[in-house]
C-alpha cells in the first residue's frame, strides 16, 4: 500500500490539502520499476520540479508526478520490454 502525505498549509494553499510523494510513494506507483530506475527517471528534464529538498531526500507533489507517469505511460512500458 502507497502512503500519501497530506499537508495543509494555509499560507500557501488557502485550505486546500497538498498530496505528497517521496521516492518510496513514487515505487509505489511504478512498481514495476526498481529503486534505482526511479531515481534516475526523477533526474529527467521533463520530470516534474520537487516541491521540496529535504535532508531526507526530495519531496514532489503527488498530482504531479502521477499527470508526469499518464503522460508518459507508453515510454514506461517500453522501458520494461525485454531488449530484442
């Protein structure tokens, strides 16, 4: 099961709550990916900005990441097929 933190921070967001993901969340929506595939994706150009860079590692918006996995949804599977 993927954990989601969710922050409010009314300063920033009004009241609305802010979904979070960290290296940990984003296996958890590419579980067919190893630990290491998901860090060097999360170094791409086109992956989206951390919200935040904390000692612990980075922090991404969650609706974020999750619109960057549909847009790129046909890349990731290529990326599991077996070279031939």
């Amino acid at each position: 099961m993927t954990n989601t933190v969710n922050v409010s921070v009314p300063e920033l967001t009004g009241s609305a709550l802010v979904r979070l993901a960290g290296i940990e969340e984003i296996l958890g929506l590419l579980v067919e990916f190893s630990r290491e595939w998901v860090r060097e994706l999360t170094y791409r150009s086109d992956f989206p900005e951390p919200a935040a860079e904390l000692a612990q590692g980075d922090i991404w918006l969650r609706d974020d990441v999750e619109a960057w996995i549909h847009e790129h949804g046909d890349a990731l599977a290529d990326m599991l097929k077996p070279n031939r």
